[in-house]
C-alpha cells in the first residue's frame, strides 16, 4: 500500500537573543518560508549558501542553514545527502535545540533507507534530550517517532505521537508543525483503512496548509485523499487527485510525493487493466527511488511492479519483483509489508499450478493478524480460484461467501453514503468469479440470487429494506413469481470480465444465457449512444450498431418476449445509459423496439418485489415545481417551461395542486411543502449531474428572496426528505445521472428520489428539448388521466413522437427520458 506521511517539521526559530546578525535572521527567514511553500530546491539552496556565509563569522547561524538544507534534502528524499551533511560528533558544542534537531533528522533519514536500529538509537537520544529540555524543536521528535511507529505499523503509538506533536504545535503557535500533524494523522487513518474519516480529515489539513502556503504540505494531504478515494471505489475522483500532486511535486522536487503519486496511479490503472500504463507509473517510481537510494521507496516499486507484471501474465518478472521486495521487508523486519510478496508469490504459484505452495502462501496472508482487511479479501479470494481445479464445491463456495463477508464488513464499516456507493467496486471481481463459478456448475439461480443481493445495496438500505451486514447471504428470490405479479417479462443482466449473462425471467421460466464480453457490448454502446445524439436518425440510416444490440442483449429471449407485453430492464454496467427502447429490431422490417414492448428500469430483483403499487392513501394531487427565474448565466431560462407548467396543471383541480412558480420555486420552499403529502411531483427545470460525487446532482431552482441563498435542491437532500409519490418526473437534463455505479447502478438524481421512497421516477438520460417535452409531458398525463399505468403512459407519449411526421420523431426527442421502478 502506497501512503503518504510527512518526516517532520523541523523548528528552526530563533529566540531575539540568539540573534545577532540581522541579515542572518532574514535570510533564514526567508529560507525557510520557501521551504514552507513548498520549493524544496531553492530552500535547499539559500540554506547551503547561508551555511557557507556564516561558517565563520556566525557559527551557530551556520548550524542553522545547516539544519534548513538537511530537511530540504530530506524532503526531497536525499537520504545519503542528510547523513552526510549532519556530523553527529559535535552534538555536546552546540544550542539543544540543534542537536535535537540534529538527532531527528539523521533518524528519519536512517528509517527511510530501513537502518532502523540506527535510527531507533539516535531517535532515543533526541528523546532523552528533551525530557531535559523545553526546546521548540521537541515538537519534531513527537512528529518524528510517529512516522518511525507507523511505518512499523504500530497504529496506537503513531497515533499518540501525532497527536502530542499537534499539542505541541498549537500550544507553541507553530502552523507549519500543526498542519503536517494533521496530515500524519490522517496517515494514520489511511493505515488503519478508515478511509471515509480519511477523506474528511484530508480536507482539514489540507485548508491548514493551505492557509499558511505549505503548498508541499498540501501536496501530502492530497495524495492520502487520492488513496483514500482509490480505496473506497472512486477511482475517478483518486486519479484527478493523484495526477495533480505527482505534476505540482515534481515541480517543487518533492521526490518522496512524486514517487507515492505516481504508484497510487500506477495502481488505478492496474486495476482498470490498462497494464502498460500501470508499469510506466511503477517504473517511474523506481527510478526515482533508485536513484535516491531509498529502500522503502524501492519496496514499495518493487511490490507495485511484481502486482502489474503478474496481472499482465510476466511471471518471471513478478517472481523476481516480488522476492526483491519480500528481501527488503525481512530486512526492515517489517510483518506487514512481508505479506504483500508473499501474496503475489501465492499468486505466481497458483498460476504455474503449484497449489500446494499458493495455498500455503494464501493461508499465511489469510490468518496474519497483521493483515489488512483489503489483504484478506484478497487471500480469500485468491485460494476461491485455486479451490476451483482441486476441491469439492462446498471448500470452493467457502471461500468466495468469507471474501464476500470480508467486503461486506469492510463496507459497514464506511458511514458516508457517497462512499458505501463506491465501496462494492471492491468487490465487484469477487462477484464476478463467484457467479460465473456458480454457473459453470449448473447452479443458475443460486447465482441469479447472488447476483441480485449486490444490487441497490445502498439504496435498499437508505429504505429500510436490509440492514448492514452481508454475510448471511441472499435471501430466498422467487423471480417467476415476482414476474408473474408484475405481469411482466424481467431481463436481469450481468456484464462480467470474464463471461456476461443474461437471465430472462417470466411467470413460467427463467432461462439464462451467455452474452459477449463487457468490453465489446461497452464499446457498442458508446458508439450507438453518440449517433442517436447525431444529426441522422438511426432508423432511417439503419444503424448496425443498434440493430447489433438487440441481437446482442434482446435476441437470446425474443422467443420468451411477446408484443405488447410489459418488460423489466435490470441493467449493469454501461447498460445503465443505454435506453433499450431505442434498439433496432431489424424484422419484419427495420423498427425500435418501443414499438413491440412497454418498456421500464429496476434497480434489483429485491427492491422490485417490494412494491405494493399505490401506496397513497389521499387523492391523487400534485406538487408543480419550475419555470424558475435564472439563478445565474450558466442557467439560462426555458422558453417553453410556463407552457409545460400549464399544460401538466391543468390535469389536477385547483384544490389538488400546488405550483411553485418563478421566484416561488426555491430549494427551501420545496422541502418546506411537506412534498411527502403528494402523490405526484413534477419538476420543469434545469438539472446539473455531477460525475465526480453524483450526490452533488442537482435541481437548479430560485434564489427567491435571498440573493446569497442555495438555489439547488441537491440529490443529497433529497434523499433526506422521504416522498411517498407515486411518480417523481424531472423534466430536465441529465436527470437520470451520468455516473453508474459497481451495483448500485445509475446514480442522480432519479436515484435519490427512489431512495426517498418514491414509487416511479422520470428522469433524463440526457439533454432534453424543452419544447419536444412540453409535448411529451402533455401527452403522458393525458395517458395518465385516461388511467394508464406510468409505464404506459410514458410509451404512448413516446409513440405520439416518434410517429409522427416532425422532427420530433427522432430519438433524441422521446428517447432520453426513462421511467424507474421504485419501492
């Protein structure tokens, strides 16, 4: 694992009556204020050259440009430099408070090359020193012998350290030595795999640093935010935080920040299976590691390197990074960092088909107190695929149910809702081997069941449905019945590494079959969905990428699929943006499969069998919320929003609608009409998708009265708010979302209203016409109030479209709004 944790901070003040060239004082001043923010080799420079002036007319002045230059070498991993630079034999000559300085940096530079009986020995000795002293420089010893405990992963002792160097810091109003505590204790955190406090805890050190210039130090917070991120799922939000610190660090010659930046992303991409860019970024580090002579730096290359060329199929290579890095760790003494070779030599044995040997290897890591939870998941699931060619089904099921629980455990540990979305892209290969094991031994409905309880976990939970925990299993699923009570056709979809499925379920049957890879059905979908984005209309082109994905994801079940019969999409992966209306069914002739099915979205079998139909108990009324006054020129007003207010009010009398209009429609007076009273609530807006924290989504609404006021209802609020409606329509784009997650499928806006309890959801896939979706809305509650279902009321609006003679026929007008099967 790849962490991120400031040496120390090392006091250079001096008090007025040390100070006796003046230009001295400024000089080192200003020395170290560049150290501060962050340019290590110009701090390193000045420090050199005050060092060299003052050598003879101001000794003690020398010492402490001295002093400056080693931490400016430290910092820039220049372990041999530090040691050479800081002589130790003249410690009993000169000012405590050097000396302590002195002893520190001599023993983080000595723990960074893994001499750690040396550098136990001199951190002693500065301890002893300031037991007897009240020196500013003590401050740095606590910081020190933190980062000395944690990288033997004494969590609890680390922990005090940093929060005695913090004291220390706050107590002697040192900002600098404040502000790399807080980022040392997030280290901690980052250790002890409590990565959503991480995340929290990142950003207060981060503003620290910030706000006195340690830009370096800001650097250090964001490449533990960067871990934290990789760690709880979200890769995306890591690798823009890492690719920025690896840039801003090797501008500032900050070696140690560069190289961790570069294997965290080496690390992202490894797991997004881009191999070739996953070793650039392990050899990068390597180099730079190398060249500094930095033993732990090495190892933690050498461990990345040995994972990458064992994914890409070198095991040569692997072999040889992994003992290289396995010799470090037992020199350090260091159990923990022990255990990440010999999982990879597990790994290497079981693909050269020495089971006895990776087995052996995989209980080690399996049974090691030491591990971590990541670790063990891992060892769990890595003996699951060695037990598939040589024990019985039950050893095998054994395994991969631990590793599930493992995760699961993992993931109830986690407390903030954006991160338990992630948090299953963890798990996600798991899943997939175990399910694809499940179905290779004819067991498909027990992999069905299991393929079902990953889904909508979070938003199951967010409704009360499950409780935290997932080692018990799926519970019993009846899928022909759940078919047969929603009078439909149900296509749950798989999209796995190594095979994809679909099971199609009706009230008689469920039969399973084999689709092509992810990779090709994802790429497919990019494609079609760009060219119903495009000035040609797919149908009258013939689009082959279209018709490719009915024969691809509809055809294996178009013998079970009749016309006119309602169908239940629980899609995966990428098949979250695609709407399956638009695929071209290529016979009797050339048409879209709109024509031939009502067609809606579901999370999960789970949560689909929870429905109890109208659960309202009121008469049907509604809450109009839109034609809001622009907030802001990014948010320009919809021409046509007052036309499709009032052609969707005029469908309630006056005593069961209420409409909040113009300056009216604020975020506040959404949330403050009880909007759990309505059984129908209908947005006419705009609608931002945030891909980077999908809870960020948002409604934009009035400012109303309050100029400086929130003019957007976040997804994140929304889901604090229940609605008991029986429809949610956000007639605006990208409502839908622009994020899927590992399980839990498309996360906006549509998400969050499902998550408040709402029955149905209508939300946008993309961006929307607002004068093709006045006509569109005017059409469904004319569906609506001759007594359709949503579901077809929705596809007859779509038909009215799509038939007729306008430019409104293509799909790019009735195709992005879906409809979402709540509880």
């Amino acid at each position: 694992m790849s962490l991120w944790c400031l040496t120390l901070a090392t006091t250079l003040a001096c008090t007025t009556g040390c100070d006796r060239t003046a230009g001295a004082s400024a000089a080192l001043d200003h020395a170290r204020q560049t150290f501060i923010h962050g340019n290590l080799v110009q701090s390193e420079k000045e420090a050199e050259f005050g060092s060299r002036r003052y050598s003879t007319s101001a000794p003690q002045w020398s010492g402490k440009f001295k002093i400056l230059q080693a931490q400016s070498l430290l910092w820039q991993s220049k372990y041999p430099a530090v040691l050479k630079l800081l002589d130790p034999a003249n410690l009993a000559s000169i000012p405590a408070e050097d000396a302590i300085s002195i002893l520190t940096l001599r023993s983080v530079a000595h723990a960074r090359q893994l001499d750690l009986p040396t550098a136990t020995r001199e951190l002693e000795e500065a301890k002893q020193m300031c037991a007897q002293s009240n020196a500013a420089s003590c401050g740095d010893v606590f910081q020190a012998w933190g980062v000395f405990t944690l990288g033997q992963d004494h969590f609890d002792e680390a922990l005090r350290a940093f929060q005695q160097a913090l004291t220390h810091a706050r107590t002697a109003g040192d900002r600098f030595l404040e502000a790399t505590s807080l980022v040392n204790l997030v280290g901690v955190l980052v250790k002890e795999e409590r990565y959503d406090e991480a995340v929290d805890g990142s950003s207060a050190a981060n503003k620290a640093a910030t706000s006195i210039g340690a830009g370096d130090v800001a650097l250090a917070a964001q490449v533990n935010l960067g871990w934290a991120y990789f760690r709880l799922g979200d890769s995306e939000r890591a690798l823009e935080a890492l690719v920025e610190a690896e840039k801003d660090a090797e501008q500032l010659g900050d070696v140690y920040v560069e190289d961790m930046s570069l294997i965290d992303i080496g690390y992202i991409h490894m797991e997004a299976h881009h191999f070739d860019l996953a070793e650039t970024a392990f050899q990068r580090a390597l180099s730079l590691a190398e060249a500094e002579n930095s033993k732990e730096h090495i190892y933690n290359s050498l461990e990345a390197l040995a994972r990458a060329s064992l994914q890409a199929g070198n095991l040569p290579d692997a072999s040889k990074f992994a003992q290289k890095a396995l010799e470090i760790a037992q020199q350090s003494g260091n159990q923990l960092d022990e255990l990440y070779p010999v999982l990879v030599q597990g790994q290497i044995a079981a693909r050269r088909g020495e089971a006895s040997e990776a087995e052996r290897q995989f209980l080690r890591v399996q049974s090691d107190p030491t591990a971590l939870i990541f670790l063990k998941w891992e060892a769990q699931h890595s003996l699951a695929r060695l037990y598939e060619d040589s024990k019985p089904p039950d050893a095998v099921d054994r395994e991969y149910r631990a590793a599930l629980a493992t995760i699961g455990s993992a993931r109830d540990s986690v407390q903030h809702t954006d991160f338990r979305l992630s948090f299953l892209a963890n798990g996600e290969p798991i899943y997939d081997d175990y399910i694809h094991f499940l179905i290779t031994r004819g067991r498909t409905n027990e992999a069905l069941r299991w393929a079902d309880y990953s889904r909508a976990r979070t938003l199951a939970e967010g409704l009360g449905f499950v409780s935290k925990g997932m080692s018990l299993g799926p519970p019993p699923l009846d899928a022909q019945e759940l078919a047969s009570r929603t009078d439909s056709t149900i296509l749950f979809y798989w999209l796995g590494q190594r095979s994809s499925y679909l099971w199609a379920i009706t009230p008689k049957q469920v039969q399973l079959f084999s689709l092509p890879s992810s990779e090709e059905i994802d790429a497919i979908i990019e494609r079609y969905n760009r060219a119903l984005g495009g000035p040609k209309d797919v149908l009258d082109s013939g689009n082959l990428d279209g018709q490719s994905l009915y024969e691809m994801l509809i055809g294996p079940a178009s013998k079970l699929l009749s016309t006119g019969r309602k169908v239940i999409i629980i899609p995966d992966g990428k098949l979250n943006i695609l709407n399956f209306e638009t695929l071209l069914v290529p016979q009797p002739v050339l048409h879209y499969w709109i024509d031939d099915a009502t067609i809606s979205n579901a999370s999960s079998l789970r949560l689909l069998s929870l429905r109890h139909g109208n659960k309202g108990s009121f008469v049907p009324n509604l809450l109009l919320v839109g034609d809001v006054v622009s907030p802001s020129q990014e948010y320009p007003e919809l021409a046509n929003a007052a036309i499709e207010m009032a052609s969707v009010e005029k469908h309630f009398p006056a005593a069961q609608r209420k409409v909040l209009q113009r300056d009216q429609a604020t975020a506040a007076a959404y949330l403050a009409d009880n909007p759990e009273h309505f059984s129908y609530i209908h947005f006419v807006t705009h609608a931002i998708a945030s891909q980077t924290s999908p809870l960020d989504s948002a409604i934009i609404l009035s400012r109303g009265n309050d100029e400086n006021g929130s003019f957007k209802l976040y997804a994140r609020d929304i889901i604090q708010h229940p609605v008991n409606a029986d429809l949610v329509t956000i007639s605006s784009c990208y409502s839908a979302g622009s994020r899927a997650y590992a399980g839990e499928g498309l996360v906006g806006l549509s998400w969050a209203f499902v998550r408040a309890g709402a029955h149905n959801v209508i939300a946008a896939l993309w961006e929307a016409s607002d004068l093709s979706t006045g006509q569109l809305m005017d059409k469904f509650y004319d569906g609506l109030s001759r007594g359709e279902s949503p579901d077809s009321a929705l596809r007859s609006a779509k038909l009215s479209l799509l038939h007729s003679r306008t430019a409104f026929r293509k799909p790019f007008y009735w195709a992005p709004f879906q409809l979402y099967a709540g509880s």
